[in-house]
C-alpha cells in the first residue's frame, strides 16, 4: 500500500489563503487545494478547457457564490459543484469567511 500524507495548513499559501497540496501529496493527476478566503473576495474568471481539467468545488463552511457562464449559484456549506474544463468560472466568497475544497483531474 502506497500513500502520502500531508495538512493543507503545513503548505505556504499562495494568493491569500489558496494551499496547493498536488505536490505535497506527489499526485500524478488530481490537482487538490484548499482556499481560505476572507470575506467578500473574488478569484478571477479562468477555464482549463487547454489542459482539459474539470474541476469540483466543494464549500466546506462559509458562504459564497460560484459563476459558471455568467450564471451564478450561490452556495452553502456542503455543497458540492462540478464545472467543466472549458466552462469560465468565477468564485467569490460572501460577508464571512469561507473554506473551499478545489479537486480538479482531466
């Protein structure tokens, strides 16, 4: 059996509060983050239609809202939204803090 272990907290952060854990975790093809954002900020519009990467992101605490397209859904924690890889996306955080869990694979 084969694993690695690692806490998102031991990561530098870049950009604020987003942890990158992919090299961390040495993962060949699941990118994995977790973003801690502070209230009212906004990430910017952005696709992986080039490298073909779907995303999931998935509210953990918090609240906020997920443009895909220009349609925004507004989320609560627990919620879960896969976007795909050539669909922008927008995240934004609400009027409290909000932890967010990014996975993200071809």
């Amino acid at each position: 059996m084969s694993y690695t272990k690692a806490n998102y907290e031991d990561v530098d952060a870049v950009g604020g509060g987003l942890h990158f854990l992919r090299d961390e975790l040495d993962c060949v093809e699941l990118g994995f983050s977790v973003l801690e954002a502070d209230p009212d900020w906004s990430g910017k519009p952005h696709d992986h239609a080039e490298q073909g990467h779907e995303e999931v992101y998935y509210l953990v605490s918090g609240g906020a809202t997920l443009v895909v397209e220009d349609k925004e859904l507004d989320l609560e924690p627990g919620d879960a939204v896969r976007v795909s890889p050539e669909d922008t996306r927008e995240l934004r955080s609400g009027p409290e803090e909000s932890t967010f869990v990014i996975a993200g694979a071809p």
